[in-house]
C-alpha cells in the first residue's frame, strides 16, 4: 500500500513538471490538454492503478523529468522572450544539479544514463568541462558501485554480458517486437510518442535529446533480451516509460489542438479494449491483445520475451508449447480445447526444426479441422471415439533464441478451428514431430508459468 501511495506520488511529481515546463511556454491550458493527452492515451494510468512492484521505475520516471526540466527550462526558445527565461547570471548549480537527478535516475534504471549527453549539450560550448567532469565522475563511481555491491534483479549488466547478449535474430525480433509487439509494443501503449517526434524541430536544441531517447530504446533489448518490457507485473512496456517522461520535453510548445485530438482518436482505436477492462488489464488478467476486434491482435506476438502474456504453457524435452487464445487452455487434468471461444493459436519452440504437430483430441470430436499457418495432413480415428490431427510445417515462423537456452530455437505460430466440435470442452494431447526424430511428446503435468 505504501509503495502504491508512493508510486502515485512519483507520477503525479511527473506529470506536474511536465505541465510547468509548457505552462512557461503555451499557457496552461493548452499544456494542460498536452499533458492529459500524454496520460490518458498511453500505459501510464495502468500503471498506476495497480503499481506492484513500478515504484523503483516511477522514481526514475520524475527524476528524468526533473533533470531535464531544470536543463531546458531556462533556455531561450523560438519566439519566446529570452531574457525572461535565460537570465544574464551563469551558474554550474543548474547543471550539475540536472546530472546528479539523472544519477540517482541510474539507481532503478541504467537507461538513464543516455540523457547525459543532452544535459552536457545544453551547457554552452564554453562552460562544458566542468558538467562534462562531473558527469564522467559520476558515471564512474555508479559503474563501480554496480561492480561491487551485490546485482539483483535490479543490477546493472556486466559489458560481458551486453556483448553476449548480441545476437542479430534476438536483437532484430526484439526490435520489432519493441515497436510494434502486441503487448509491449510502443504503437500499442505509447502511440503519442509519434504526435511527440512529429513536433520536434530543428533548432530548438532537442536533437540531442532525441538521439538519447532514440539510444535508449534501442538498448532496452540489448540490457534484458528476454523482458525488456518489465517483466509479468508491468502493463505494456514499463522499462519504456522513463524514455517516454523524456520525450514530454521535445516539443517547445504544445502543438495546435486539432493535433491532439487526433492522437487521442488514434491512440484509442489501439487502447479502447483497456480502457473497457481497466482493472483486470491493470491486473495483468486481460489486455488488448485477447480482444479478437482490437487492432493489437494483427501484431505479431513477442515469442522472444520470457513473461509474454499466454493462456497455458506446457513444457516438454526441447519443446514448448504456448496457447495465445482462450480456445485453448489448461483444465483440472490437462489441456482443453473449447471451441466456443473461437480458434486456437498456439505457438510451439523447438530446439531442433519440426516436420508436424500432432493433436489429439478427446471423444466426440468433430472429424474436420481448418488449420491457418500449417497445412492439415492425416486425420486417424481412434477407437475410443478421439480423433488424432496432422499438421504439417513447412518451416519455422521465427528463429531465435529464447529464454530456454542460448542456442537458436525454431518457433512455429498457427490457428485451428474446429467447425464441427460439440458444445463441451475436449481433452487434448499435444506432441511435435521433429523433421530428424519420433514424435517428442508435450507433457502437460509439466506446466510451469517459468517458462
């Protein structure tokens, strides 16, 4: 409870510096209608309404924020009154106050580090040695304390580790799956990050804050390849969200009206299904995705991320085996398949590649199954009423590596409907014939959220 009040607190701080820095500029309230866009059309409320475990990155979120208010806001900008916001009188305080915000920002998040480079920019040309010293001294004695104190979940990565983390497939997946994942994409959760960039300019002394953010977020996959996103607690992208605090201040002033409705219009054909289940997505229960009419489900799912949200996991020998809709799911003895809750996708890793997946389903199954992303083989009947399914594969959807290990897996995604299926739930057996090998076969006592 109190580290929810906390939260709260952290974010509403946040928030207030983000609309004090374009009250200065645009007037209240057009900043005030910036700063609601920025709230209501992003993850950020989710967040919030259930906290968990975001303490830690909320206080990086408002110290961010805070670091780079005091480095803008006395800055001269286009058409604005520069003595009034730029006073004759140089002092280091403002800086080097704006540095050490951003090492106490290090403390939960190691992202911060990329905003040191537009604070030193922001410093005239000839009074940078000094903020440059201090922020090199800091990063120093941060990299030090990382090595020496004891790395828990929130530890810094060793460069070893960075550098082994390398991988051109995991690396070019998570990218996409960064910016456009059905459940931890930024076009899902943070689509006024596009309205944010579009109003940068030329000029105005931001381009060095959008290479940070840029930077930023193409490092979040390289610190934690298999959860960038934060883990299964977070709602959307968590990591993310002191990059996005970043870009609140890359615009100088609050663009017109009409561009803020239409990023809310926009942001809200991709967040409508949460903002119907605001709790259960806050909860992590539900979340657009599983919506069939939410355009978040045309994007591909995040098969590299450990946590990804599934309905049922089961684990065998080198295989393993997701159910991505609510078609398919576990019971009290095992696998289900309900086929009034429409088709199953499921999406199956192997170590080695796969020729077919076999799928056998209870007594009384229909005899026809349509299958999309395989190709449907042989149909056996056996004599207890059950019917066994052939689906070929004719190559993996991805490979990569996963959490499972660091060798390449191959992963297949594929739907099967049941048009004939009777109105109760069927038992089912799942098991992956590999292109080189006997069938392998799925055990689902072997269930396990760890993935």
């Amino acid at each position: 409870m109190v580290s929810s009040i906390l939260a709260w607190i952290a974010a509403l701080v946040g928030f207030g510096v983000g609309f004090r820095h374009h009250q200065k500029r645009s007037g209240s309230g057009p900043a005030a209608g910036l700063v609601v866009l920025l709230v209501v059309a992003s993850g950020c409320l989710f967040e919030l309404i259930e906290p968990g475990e975001a303490l830690g990155t909320w206080a990086a979120v408002v110290c961010v924020m805070a670091a780079l208010f005091v480095t803008y806001d006395r800055e001269p900008f286009p058409g604005g009154a520069a003595a009034e916001i730029y006073p004759d009188t140089k002092s280091y305080a403002f800086p080097f106050l704006a540095l050490l915000l951003l090492l106490i920002a290090m403390r939960w998040t190691p992202i911060a580090f990329v905003f040191v480079a537009p604070i030193v920019a922001a410093v005239p040309r000839a009074e940078r040695k000094a903020p440059l010293a201090f922020a090199v001294l800091g990063l120093a004695v941060v990299a030090v304390l990382a090595v020496v104190l004891p790395a828990g979940e929130e530890g810094w990565p060793t460069l070893s580790s960075v550098l082994q983390r390398f991988e051109p497939t995991l690396l070019g997946w998570n990218l996409a799956y960064l910016f456009a994942g059905r459940n931890v994409g930024i076009a899902v959760w943070f689509l006024p990050v596009l309205l944010l960039v579009g109003c940068y300019r030329a000029g105005t002394n931001r381009g060095w804050l959008l290479a940070a953010v840029a930077v930023g977020a193409l490092a979040l996959p390289l610190l934690e390849p298999h959860n960038f996103w934060g883990g299964p607690e977070a709602v959307g992208n968590r990591s993310f969200l002191p990059l996005y605090g970043a870009l609140w201040f890359l615009p100088v002033r609050v663009p017109p009206s009409r561009w803020l409705v239409l990023a809310a219009a926009v942001s809200g054909l991709a967040l409508w299904p949460a903002w119907l289940a605001p709790l259960p997505t806050a909860a992590g229960v539900d979340r657009p995705s599983m919506h069939q009419r939410s355009l978040a489900s045309y994007l591909p799912y995040e098969t590299t991320q450990r946590y990804a949200p599934a309905y049922a996991e089961w684990e065998g020998t080198g295989v393993l085996s997701r159910s991505l809709a609510p078609a398919l799911r576990d019971g009290e003895d095992g696998p289900i398949f309900d086929a009034a809750s429409g088709a199953a996708e499921l999406m199956i890793a192997a170590a080695r590649p796969l020729e077919a997946v076999l799928i056998d389903f209870g007594a009384r199954a229909g005899s026809e199954l349509e299958v999309t992303g395989g190709t449907a083989g042989n149909t056996v009947f056996r004599p207890d009423g059950g019917v066994r399914f052939e689906i070929g594969l004719d190559g993996a959807n991805r490979v990569h590596p996963t959490w499972l290990g660091e060798r390449r897996h191959h992963v297949y995604l594929f739907r099967i409907e049941m048009p004939d299926a009777p109105g109760r739930p069927l038992p089912v057996a799942i098991m992956a014939r590999p292109a080189d090998a006997l069938p392998r076969s799925l055990d689902p006592a072997s269930l396990s959220g760890d993935g």
